[in-house]
C-alpha cells in the first residue's frame, strides 16, 4: 500500500476544516482554544507532506520551529484562561465579550 500526498493533504484539510468548524460553532474558550491548536496541526501534517514529497528537510525545520512556538502558546494561552476564569468566573465567550467595557 502506498500513501501518497494526496492522502496527507486530504487528512490535512480535513482536520483543518474540523478546526474551523468548532472555531465557528463552539462558544467554549477551551473548545475554540483546542480547535486552534487542531489547525495548526493541520499546517504541519501539509508542511510535512510537501517537504516529503519534494525530497527536502525544509518542511521538516520549519516544523520543529511550529512545534516549538506552539508549546510557548498552550503556556501563555492556558494562563490567560485561567486568569479570565478566575476574574470572570466564567469561560464561555458570550459572557466574556463584557471585556470590552
């Protein structure tokens, strides 16, 4: 059996699309947060593809570099979620949009 990169790109639109659509749909911080986090996994599935697919290591570097700044985010964002949960009581964006005031 052999994958090729149509199947990766597939998979990878389709976990984008997954993402975007919770991103749309949810109204849960944590949800749209993880939805997110869903789309950029889906970047580096097609930036893997194509990096194999050409014969490169470039997809693959940039990757390590995606990865690395995604672990800095998931810190910086979870703080800003706990922060708001504890100000706010709440994480739901509806009750969240009051932060404009």
């Amino acid at each position: 059996m052999n994958i090729g990169i149509m199947d990766f790109l597939a998979t990878s639109a389709l976990l984008f699309a997954i993402g975007f659509f919770g991103i749309l749909v949810r109204r849960n911080t944590l949800v749209v947060y993880m939805c997110l986090e869903l789309m950029l996994n889906a970047v580096t599935i097609a930036l893997v593809a194509f990096s194999r697919y050409n014969g490169t290591m470039d997809g693959n570097v940039f990757v390590f570099f995606i990865i690395t700044v995604a672990a800095a985010e998931v810190a910086v964002g979870l703080a800003i979620i706990v922060a708001l949960f504890r100000r706010r009581h709440t994480i739901q964006l509806p009750q969240l949009n009051l932060l404009k005031h």
